[in-house]
C-alpha cells in the first residue's frame, strides 16, 4: 500500500490525514498510516482534482485546433484529471466505427483518463450503450453535426439509462432571430435566452428526469431544469465573462456570452446550490479562424482555467470549498457512474494540491492548448502545484511527469 499524508479536504472539511493507496484507488483513510511508500505534502491542501464532463479536444478531424495530446496537458496543468469528449469530431462519433477510431486515438494519446460521449441523432444499436461513457443531443448547429429532429428524441433516449447531455437551444428560434452584425451584443440578440428556454420546456414535456443539461446561460433555464428534475451545468465563460467586456471575436460562443446581470446572476444560484457542475466547454478554434468576427466559429479554450478560476471564485469569497468541491468533482463523477471526484474509499486516487496563495494571472503563454490563447487573459487563477492520477504523480511542481497515453478510458458503471 502507498501512503500519502498531508492536508486533504475530506467530507466537508480540512484536516490532517493520511490515505492508503492500492491499484490506484483510495482503500483507507487514518492518521498515521504505514505503507510501502510515503509521499508527505507539505505545502497547500489536497483536493480532489476536477471531472471536466464537457470538452471538445477536436480529434479526430480538427486537429490543428487541438488533439488529444495538447488538450489533456492542458487538462493536467488545470488540475483536470478526467474529461468527457463530445461526440461532434469529422466523423462524429455516432457509430461503433467511429466510437473505436476516437478511443484508439485518445488512448495512445491522452495525458488524463477519459471518456467518450456518444451522438444521438438516430437509431443506434443499443449494444453501443455498454461501451460508451455518456450520450450527446444536439438541439442546435454546431461544428459538424446538424440539430436533431426534436420530434425523435422520446425513441432516441428509450432504455438509455447513461447520461445524456444536451445542448438546449432550439434550432427553429435560433434561425429566426438571426441578426446582422459584428460584436458580442448582437451575437447575444442572434441566439437570445428566450431559444435555451423553449429547448428545456420541450424537453420537459418529453417525460422523465434523465437529461442533463449543457453550458446553461439563463437564469431561467436553471429554474426550468429545477422544476423539470434535470440536472444542469454552467461554464466559467458564462460566470466570469459577458458581452460588455472587450473580447470580440474570441468571446464569440454558443450559447453567447450573455449582459453582466446574467452572468452576476449565474453566479449567485452556482453558489446557492442551484446548479450541478461546472464544466469547461472546452472548444478551441485558431487565432486565424477567430480573426473576423462574423467569420468566426463559435467557441474558446477553457479546460486549463476552470479549476484555476474556482479556486480564485473562492478565495474572492464568492463560493464556499463546499460548492466549490460538488459542482466541480463530485458531483459530475456521480453524473458519469465513474469513481472519480472525492476522497473517500473506492475512489480513485486523483488529487490535486493547491495552495491559495498561489494567485497568478492567467495567461495565454502559460496555457498548453495548441490554439495559443485563452479569453480570461491577465484574470487571477490558483492553479494546482502538484496532481496525482490513480495515486501516480502526474505533475510535480507545475510540471508534468508521465507521457502522453498515460490516461486510461472509463465507460459509464451506470
């Protein structure tokens, strides 16, 4: 048994303990404990590291915007530890095919562990469902995946017992409030809340309590999903940033960066226990591609700033450890069936070590995406010092200690 002592945020609380360690998973916690090895943390605490159950690390397909290998060193120096890849690469990951081309790629690839979210846009065989960590639903355009046919989702999700996440705008809405125009405000009037809202109220009438629902951008979309029994996540961009901000086209996202009300708002029910998780929405496109803002895809790096910001969220008191360790480990581990995400026995040992005193402004030359660039430029972040996975360490010092494939797949146990 390998031992690491320090300390660690354990049910709600810090204190000092030790945690026993075998194939990777926490088997004891106590004070004192003997072992084969003994890793002593002596500065900052230990967290769990983030589930990031949203990212786009753009493999295959896209790979001049990011790949498996770039966007989980990233994920790693964020003190991400497991991310879950959207189905929406060239080719989509919408058959068996095309699901095994995508894990053969991360797995010789991948810094962090990982899993992979399934397209539902058609029939698919139902044997798919034991190999795949979650599913995806599309209610809008997005980068190489048309919007579901709304009418078919009640036979797409039959029997799925996984989580299904689901990007709520409704295409029809979106389509009619088109407006012309080159800056953040009217990308905001060309998919207004009022489009998140009409998805989640049609989910509702769709029955059962199952979906989850993606990057929520209105506070009445939270309200919805509240009533509705769906769980639901919120981005750091839709937090931190807003459309007054000087962003242009590298704030250019969907769903848009809404007024600084909204995000302020956002904020208030994320640390009143209102919503679920936060993930990071992970979706780099290049400078050249964000050149034009009309031109511009939709979409910004995020995975190696969001636990950063937390932790800054939370030294600026304005969100407690509890919210903090829920939204961002526990809670998104739950939503997957993996064990991930809390320091407790039959977890992974996936840890982080912060120190709050860590403040650092972020930015874009620190950052390890491929894009070479992040939209919280010059805003404080606390990043992680040192990051174990599966109670290897995995960064040591702000540097990185295993090679790329050092990440292992994990379906769904649900």
């Amino acid at each position: 048994m390998e031992v690491i002592e320090g300390k660690f945020y354990i049910d709600g609380e810090i204190r000092a303990a030790s945690i026993g360690i075998e194939e990777g998973r926490i088997v004891k916690i106590g004070k004192n404990l003997t072992g084969d090895r003994i890793i002593r943390i002596e500065e900052g605490t230990v967290f769990p590291s983030m589930v990031d159950m949203h990212v786009h690390m753009r493999e295959p397909g896209y790979a001049w915007k990011e790949d498996f290998e770039s966007g989980t060193l990233s994920a790693l120096h964020g003190g991400v530890t497991f991310v879950l890849d959207m189905p929406n690469t060239k080719p989509p990951v919408d058959s068996p095919e095309n699901f095994r081309t995508k894990l053969k790629i991360a797995s010789s690839k991948s810094y962090v562990d990982f899993g992979i979210a399934y397209l539902l846009h058609k029939k698919i065989d139902r044997s798919i469902a034991e190999e795949v960590t979650s599913f995806k639903i599309y209610m809008s355009e997005t980068t190489n995946v048309d919007p579901v046919n709304y009418l078919m989702i009640p036979e797409l999700i039959k029997d799925i017992k996984k989580n299904i996440t689901v990007h709520a705008e409704f295409q029809e809405c979106v389509q009619k409030s088109k407006k012309e125009g080159g800056n953040l405000l009217y990308h905001d009037m060309s998919r207004p809340e009022t489009c998140e809202v009409m998805a989640v109220r049609y989910l509702g009438t769709v029955g059962g309590s199952g979906f989850h629902i993606a990057h929520v951008s209105s506070p009445d979309t939270v309200e919805l999903s509240r009533i509705f029994g769906f769980t639901k996540e919120v981005t750091p961009h839709h937090l931190f940033l807003n459309r007054d901000m000087d962003l242009g086209s590298l704030g250019k996202v969907n769903p848009p960066l809404r007024s600084p009300f909204i995000s302020e708002r956002l904020r208030y029910l994320l640390s009143s226990g209102y919503i679920d998780v936060v993930a990071s929405d992970h979706s780099p496109h290049t400078l050249e591609e964000k050149s034009d803002f009309k031109a511009a895809p939709s979409g910004l790096p995020g995975v190696e700033t969001s636990l950063p910001l937390l932790f800054q969220a939370y030294k600026d008191s304005i969100l407690t450890l509890d919210v903090l360790v829920k939204v961002a480990m526990e809670r998104p581990g739950f939503l997957l069936g993996i064990p991930k995400g809390k320091i407790a026995p039959g977890y992974d040992a996936d840890l982080s070590v912060i120190r709050l005193s860590d403040s650092r402004r972020i930015k874009s030359s620190d950052m390890h995406y491929k894009c070479g660039w992040t939209p919280f430029e010059n805003m404080w972040g606390i990043f992680p010092r040192k990051v174990f996975i599966r109670g290897e360490m995995a960064l040591d010092n702000f540097e990185e200690t295993v090679e790329p494939g050092f990440g292992i797949y994990y379906k769904s146990n649900r």
